[in-house]
C-alpha cells in the first residue's frame, strides 16, 4: 500500500486545468491498495475541492492560504511536510510555469528522486520509470529512481487525459505551514491586442520558424500565405525576433490554434512549447531540412527540403 | 557586487545519430556542442545589468561540464564577462540536473554572489531545473522565466516579470539575492567582437574538481539515472518525395483538397 501525492495548481482561484491531467498521470501507477491524495492550495481551497474530486481521488487536502497569490515558498513547504508526514512513493504536478518555480526546488528539500516534463510512467517490478524526451524531442529517454523512497514527478501538459468521473474523497484540512516568503505579487500584464489577428479562430496557418533566417525573408511569405487564403503563423525567435507581431505566436506563450484544421509549418523544430499550440491539429504538413526533427513525429505530411525553394514553387499554384 | 550566471553547453544532435552501446546516451560522435541559447539571454541580463551600474558589477560565468565545455564558457566570457569558473570531475558524466545543482551551489557559496542567473531551460534536455534545484538548496528566493527584470546593483528588492502559459505575465517583487531563471526574449543578445573573443582567452578561468568543492561522487548523488535512451516510434507522417516542384505540386493539391476548392 503506497501513498500518492498531487499537487495541484491554481491561479487566482481558478483551478490549473492541467491538475486533472497530472492526476490522470498519477492513476497510471496507482494500484489496488494505493490511496492517491491531491493537495490545494489557495485562499478558499474547499471552494475547489469539488472539481478535485474525480475518479481515482481518494483524499483531498485543503490548505487554507492568506490569499491566492503564488507563494513558491509556500508550496514548498507544504509538499515538504506532507511528504514528510506521509513518505508517498510518488508526488505529481503538472509541469506547469508555477511548477518550474517550486518542483525542483522542493525536491532538493526532500532528497527525492526527481524528473521533470514527464510524458509517460509506468511501474516496472518496484520500480518507477519515468519517460522524457531529449535532445530536443529527438530521442525518448526512461529514467529511474534507484534508492528513493519518494520521487517527485512534473507531468508534460496535453498529453494525459484529464480525469474525470466523480468520487467522494476524504476531506482534509492541513493548516498552513509557516514560512518565509520573499515574492511578493504586484499585478498582471496581460498579452497586447492581437490587432486582428487571429490565430485562435483561424482554420488554416502557414506558420514558420527560425528556418526563415532573416527579418528580410519574412515578406514573401505574408505575400504566400496571403494568396493561400491562409494566415501566417510563427514560433517564438521569429516574434522575439520583432520579425512578426507577437499576436502570430503559436505555442504555450501564444495562441492555441484552437479551430485550426492545416497546419503548414516550415522551418519549426517542433519544440514542445511550439507543439502546445498546433499538435492537437488533424492536417500537419512540415517543411524542415532536417529529417530527424521532431515536428515530422506529428505531422501528416512531411517535406525534408528548403522551405524557400517549397515557397518559391507553391506561389504558382495560387 | 557580483552576478554569477551558471551556463551550460549543450548538445545539438546530427540530422542522423546512432546510440551508444550502452543504449543509455547518443554515441558522442553525432553531437555538436553550443552555448544553450537561453544562456545567452541570461549572460546579456547581467552584462546589461552591469554596464547600466557603470561598471560597478562583477560578471562571473559558472559551468559544470569537460574540457570541451570551456568554448561555452569563453563564449560568455568574450561578451564581457570579467571570469569563468569551470568544475569538472569524471564522475559527473552522468550527471542530473539535481547534481548540477548541488555542484553550482558550492560554487556559489565561495563566490558570494548578490544575483544568480540561469537560463530558464537547455535546449536539449529542458529539465528547466537546475536553477530552481539551486535556489532550493541555498535557501534562495527563486522565480523560474523571468521575461523581464528591474535591479541595480545594492537593491534589496529587484521587480520581475514571471511568463506564465498564454503569455500572461505576473509582475512581482523578489527579495535580493534571489536565482532568476531567465526566458528568451528578455533582451537582445549581443555578438561578442572579435575583440572580445581574443580578449576570453586570456581571462581568468578557476578550473575546479569535486574535491576542490568539498564535494564527493556520493554527496552530488543524482535524483534519476538513465535505464535506456531510444529514438521514438515516429508518426505517421507520409513522406512527399520529389523533385521541389514536384513536392510542391503535391503540397498545393493536399491544400486544394483540404480546402475544398
Ligand atoms: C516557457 C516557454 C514558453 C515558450 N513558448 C513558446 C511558444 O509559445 N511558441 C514557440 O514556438 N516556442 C516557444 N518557446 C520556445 C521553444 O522552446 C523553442 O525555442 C522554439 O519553439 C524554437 O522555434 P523554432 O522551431 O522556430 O526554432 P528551432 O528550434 O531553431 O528550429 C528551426 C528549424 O528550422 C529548420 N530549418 C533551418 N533552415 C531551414 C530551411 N531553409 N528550410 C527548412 N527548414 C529549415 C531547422 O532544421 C530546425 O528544425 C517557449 C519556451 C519556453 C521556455
Ligand atoms: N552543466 C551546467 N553547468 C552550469 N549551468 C547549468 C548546467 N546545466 C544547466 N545549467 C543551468 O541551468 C539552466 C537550465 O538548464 P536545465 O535545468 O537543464 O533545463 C541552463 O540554462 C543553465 O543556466
């Protein structure tokens, strides 16, 4: 019998969605007699504890915090003590940006096993393996804990199933732990108006990466995806790159390209923030000079060749 | 007042590779090494930081890595940084993020620094981490993807921007000395000049092992170990082969067909 740990997220009392997830990933290893516990906190964490209680959820524990701001400090302290008192074989989180504030850092307090940006787990005999990707999503890597009692695990968001169904866990409420904390939230910066584009209603993108080089190269093709009928779409260099409006960014920092139905990405990795925004789509064509990149792993269509030669070619048949 | 920016080489595999006999890395003879390409944003903070001060700061780049690692270092160095410290032990080949960590901290105990900078992940692992691990073995403040930064040397309180998913960014402030794990496109990176990269070779580099650190193999034991490392099951992707007007061709027909038109 193995005690599971979740960790989940919320900002501004909203519950982080990607929490169904990291306990979706969690149930993967979760056996008959295990109980798995999903730990909340926030200013009214009872408030949350309903969408918590999902299939699989034994036991939901509040912590009641003095207000919904993200406390690294804060969170650390209460895995600290949760997994002292309890010693779960594994604590999840989705590995989300507040995740890479406190998931490492908590795992040093712990002396745990550690990996992070995990897409898959399995039981192996006692032993856990953990599944990551490498060299920029080129190779697939299995990882193992050997002599933790506790390994903490951050889970790749889209990839897991979120849970769902209903059940009826425990409910505890843990008190906060007192700590220091030295961050202190002063407000939000919301992304700048997108000036009309749109990425998110769009249902066809031409999209290109750093494969484009140069600001001078952007032109043809806007003047490409124009005649196309499609809209042009970028990964991050290119908009960092002040080569194209920051509204064109497809990815986790971006826009989800959430009606899109043809993906044509040239000159893009397929990096997994890039891949956030665009995976999910039916009609993936890439265009890289590179065979191995990973962008091809998702992709229906794929052409290994030079994204302008493809260009100069495909401007006459539009 | 100093800065210490923890840089990492990392490894940019060739368009095809083979595995070690082992199973458990890429044969060495199929990677490429560069300075991370987040480091270089890291590295400007601080230069920027510096040159903002007029000068009344110290840059100094920290890397836990093999001779080869150095171009990394002098990369920074030929920036502006003013040293380097190297640490390197055979038995942190197959070093983890953790390691590193553990490593970088001893470091940063004997540089006393008043601001560490990371970049916010490696491209070629991404374990967005080491910096975190860092902050939580020193009992560090600690904010992961700093888009943007505000602090000049002796505040006691530098103003962040932390990214967060959809490019929401929350502004905090962060108690000084703190680890900063810093995002691209916080700046704009400069090249080093021709200057500046004759000017690395003859900076000041401290070469450290393990045992310079107080450290042993046992005391930086990593928190995951490699079992098996393997090229993923790839997708179903259908290959357009061709000439370019021919795969173009193609291209423009699925488009067509898709679209309806
Ligand atoms: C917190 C966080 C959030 C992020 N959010 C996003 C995001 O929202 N969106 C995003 O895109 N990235 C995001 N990133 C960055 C991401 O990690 C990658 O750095 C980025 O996606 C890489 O973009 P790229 O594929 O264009 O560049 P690269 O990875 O450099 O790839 C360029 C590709 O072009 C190919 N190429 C080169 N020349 C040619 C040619 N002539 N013809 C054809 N192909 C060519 C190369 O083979 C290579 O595959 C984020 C990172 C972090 C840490
Ligand atoms: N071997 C290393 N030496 C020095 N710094 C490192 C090393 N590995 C990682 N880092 C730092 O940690 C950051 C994030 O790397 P990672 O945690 O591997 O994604 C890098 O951008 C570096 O700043």
């Amino acid at each position: 019998m193995a005690e599971i740990l979740v960790v989940a997220g919320q900002r501004d009392g909203v519950l982080h969605p990607a929490t169904l997830e990291a306990v979706a990933a969690a149930r993967t290893v979760k056996t008959g007699g295990d109980s798995l516990a999903v730990v909340i906190i926030s200013a009214d964490p009872d408030g949350l504890a309903g969408a918590l209680s999902v299939e699989g959820v034994d036991e939901v524990i509040t912590v009641k915090a003095g207000s919904n701001d993200f406390q690294p400090e804060l969170v650390e302290a209460v895995v600290v003590a949760l997994a002292q008192a309890r010693e779960p074989s594994l604590i999840a989180t989705a590995h989300s940006v507040d995740a890479w504030s406190f998931a490492p850092s908590a795992a040093v307090m712990l002396g745990s096993g550690f990996a992070s940006d995990v897409l898959a787990l399995k039981s192996e005999g006692s032993d856990l393996i953990a599944t990551r990707a490498g060299y920029a999503e080129k190779v697939l890597v299995d990882l193992e804990f050997p002599g933790r009692e506790t390994t903490l695990l951050t889970i790749r968001t889209n990839v897991f199933e979120p849970a769902g169904g209903s059940s009826m866990p425990k409910l505890t409420a843990m008190d906060a732990p007192a700590c220091e904390t030295s961050l202190n939230h002063l407000g939000w910066k919301e992304p700048a108006d997108a000036g009309g584009i749109d990425i998110p209603g769009s249902d066809f993108i031409l999209s290109i990466g750093r494969g484009v080089s140069d600001e001078g190269n952007v032109e043809q093709f806007l003047e490409l995806a124009d005649e196309m009928g499609a809209t042009l779409g970028c990964s991050r260099p290119v908009a960092d790159n002040g080569w194209l409006a920051k509204a064109r960014q497809v990815g986790q920092s971006g826009q989800l390209a959430a009606n899109c139905r043809l993906y044509i990405a040239m000159g893009i990795s397929g990096s997994v923030q890039h891949q956030w925004g665009m995976k999910h789509i039916e009609n993936i064509v890439a265009v890289n000079t590179d065979p191995e990149a990973s962008i091809f792993s998702i992709a229906r269509y794929g052409i290994v060749g030079d994204m302008f030669e493809i260009a100069e070619e495909l401007e006459n048949h539009f | 007042m100093k800065i210490l920016v923890a840089v990492k080489q990392v490894s940019v595999l060739d368009d095809e590779f083979e595995m070690r006999d082992d199973g458990r890395d890429v044969d060495e003879d199929f990677f490429e090494k560069d300075l991370n390409e987040f480091d270089h944003f890291a590295v400007e903070e601080a230069l920027l930081i510096k040159e903002a001060s007029g000068g009344e700061a110290e840059v100094v780049i920290v890397t836990v890595g093999d001779d080869d690692a150095d171009d990394a270092l002098r990369t920074a160095l030929a920036k502006g940084a003013e040293r380097g410290v190297r640490v390197w032990d055979d038995s942190l080949v197959d070093a983890d993020s953790v390691t590193i960590a553990k490593v970088l901290a001893k470091v940063v105990e004997r540089e006393d620094p008043d601001m560490v900078f990371t970049g916010a992940q490696s491209v070629d692992f991404g374990h967005a981490a080491t910096g975190m691990a860092l902050a939580g073995l020193l009992g560090w403040p600690h904010a992961a993807v700093v888009s943007k930064l505000d602090f000049k040397p002796g505040d006691e309180n530098a103003t962040i921007h932390r990214e967060l998913e959809g490019g929401l960014e929350e502004i905090m402030s962060v108690t000084c000395p703190a680890v900063l794990s810093i995002q691209l496109g916080i700046n704009q990176p400069r090249y080093a000049s021709l200057r500046g990269i004759r000017q690395a070779r003859q900076k000041p580099v401290d070469e450290l092992d393990l045992s310079d650190l107080g450290l042993s193999a046992e005391t930086v034991k990593a928190a995951s170990r490699v079992r098996r490392m393997y090229a993923p099951e790839r997708g179903q992707a259908e290959i357009i082969e061709g000439s370019v007007a021919e795969q173009a061709a193609r291209l423009a027909e699925i488009v067509k067909e898709l679209r309806g038109a």
